[in-house]
C-alpha cells in the first residue's frame, strides 16, 4: 500500500543529501559565475550552464529541487487574452480568436520560433493589454474564455513552500535556487527568452496544462502559457475590438462568436446585442466566484539523472 508519509519523506531525504553537497556560499559562486557568462548562449548551451547551477549529485544520480506551486483554476473561470490590431477589422475567422499561426511566432517567455502556444490572463484584462505593449489610440481585439473543465497548471515564480523537514541550511540553500530559477525566467529580451525556454521546457517539464507566472509588464498580474493539446478547456465566451482612449478601455464592437461570428457595435439601440453580450460577461464575472483556483506548495525534484 502506498504511503504517501514515507514517500514525502525519502523525498525529502533526497533532497537534504544533495544539497549538502555544497556550501551556501559555493552555491552562490555558481550561480554568479552563471550570470556573468555572455547572455547570447545558445539554447543547449544555457541548458547545460543552468543544469550545471541547479544538479548536486546523489551518489550516481544528479538532482535538484526548488521551491514552486501546482495551481488548479476551476471550471467557470474566466480568462483573457489580446491581439493586437494594425487597423479595426471587422472581418474575423475563428482562428483569429486563437493562437497565432506559426509562420509569424517569434520566441516569446515559453514558446520557441513557430512554436504554438496560447498565452492567457486569470480573472482581468489589463495583464494582456500590457504584455501586448497596447499603445493610446491602438485598436485590439480582447477576447474573453471561460474554463469548461479544471486547469491544471506548474508555477514558475509563484508560491511555494516545502512543508517542513528540512534544516535551515537546507531552506536556505532552496530559496537561493528558487530565486536564481525565478529572477533568470523572467528576465526580458529577447536573448533572455532562451533562458526562460529552457527553465520552462526543460526544467519544469511535468504533465501538466501549461505554466503560470507573475506577469513582467504589469504589476501584480500573471499569465497563463497553455499547451495545445489543453485549449479545448476553454471555449469563447465574447470578444470585443476595442481602443485605449485617455488609458481606459474603450469597447467599439461586441462579438458573439458560436458556430458563426456576429459583430455589434449597436451601443445606443433600445435592445442593443452590443451591450448584452458585454453586460453578459459583466454578469458572469460578478458570479463565477472569487475562489477559482486552488493552490498547492510544492517541491519537485527538477532532474534526477543517471549516468
């Protein structure tokens, strides 16, 4: 019979005698030595630098932790997500509501070059239209999803603690790693996203929907980065083309998008589609619950590696 007890603890074991391996300060002699080697590095390159920081060896294996966070956002959330506009379009396709098409996908914090990912925002919509560089005047399209089923996702820079067990020595020595994974992950430019590619797609490569992480362009805000294979969790619950006028949002159209796509813009109509659609999703929100998300601390082993 399983014992989740013992498990956690033999875990937990693991991880003291890896650590040990190095003092506090040896540690942070890596990790400067890391942080001082030219930005540009290639990507199996900055995977075997960051590896070299972050594995102790246990014997013949090599293994690593840090500090971190499994999130479960609940069915009914809602979540948002901006496309920048070049001019108001007022003729759309479903794919537009979507993911971006390889063919003009540049490295972004998780993706690499053409690779498909859809980026979203919990509960409001300033994240997006920040991380989108939304500009006074720039038209945009918002569209808002709502969580069919349970989102399960890694934290990246969010939460976590182990829950006792541990030295202080050996606490130290984890806040030290978890600090170097968040403060490299989020960095931003562009060289920068090879570090935060490998940080996510290799290091924090576990079975689940996707990542969340504090956003980087707005304070307090966070991000979604979902896989493909997970976007049939969400469906379209209204989008809308809008503008920033005077830093506030204003709503030009409303779309209603189910087997075919309807565009409202009749605001002042006595029986205005426009403003039901927004006055829908205004509802929605207000009742969906504050609690939508349940989050774990958690504490994975990173690597464990055989020769």
């Amino acid at each position: 019979m399983f014992n989740h007890t013992d498990a956690k603890k033999r875990m937990n074991d693991i991880i003291e005698t890896a650590l040990s391996a190095l003092s506090i300060q040896e540690i942070k002699d890596k990790i400067s030595d890391f942080e001082s080697l030219d930005p540009h590095l290639q990507y199996e390159d900055a995977l075997e630098k960051i590896m070299n920081v972050i594995l102790f060896e246990v014997g013949e294996l090599k293994v690593s932790a840090f500090k971190s966070e499994a999130r479960e956002y609940k069915e009914g959330g809602i979540f948002y997500r901006v496309r920048k506009l070049k001019r108001e379009i007022l003729v759309l396709k479903y794919s537009d509501f979507w993911e971006a098409p390889k063919e003009v996908i540049k490295r972004g914090r998780l993706n690499r070059p053409m690779e498909q990912l859809l980026y979203i925002s919990p509960k409001e919509y300033c994240t997006p239209i920040n991380e989108t560089h939304i500009k006074e005047g720039d038209p945009f399209l918002l569209i808002a999803y709502k969580a069919i089923s349970p989102i399960n996702v890694f934290g990246v820079g969010v939460g976590g603690n182990f829950e006792g067990g541990f030295t202080p020595e050996t606490e130290k020595k984890l806040d030290i790693i978890s600090d170097f994974i968040k403060r490299n992950f989020l960095k931003n430019s562009d060289t920068a996203y090879i570090l935060s590619n490998v940080i996510g797609q290799e290091i924090c490569k576990f079975d689940y929907d996707g990542w969340v992480y504090p956003s980087v362009a707005h304070e307090g805000g966070e991000n979604l980065c979902l896989k493909l294979s997970s976007k049939d969790k969400l469906e379209i619950q209204s989008a809308y083309l809008c503008e920033l006028v005077d830093k506030k949002v204003k709503f030009t159209h409303a779309i209603r998008v189910v087997n075919e796509i309807h565009i409202f813009n009749d605001w002042d109509s006595n029986d205005s589609d426009a403003r039901k659609i927004l006055d829908g999703l205004k509802g929605f929100n207000k009742h969906s619950g504050s609690e939508i998300e349940t989050r774990n601390d958690i504490g994975y082993p990173i690597n464990i590696i055989t020769p």
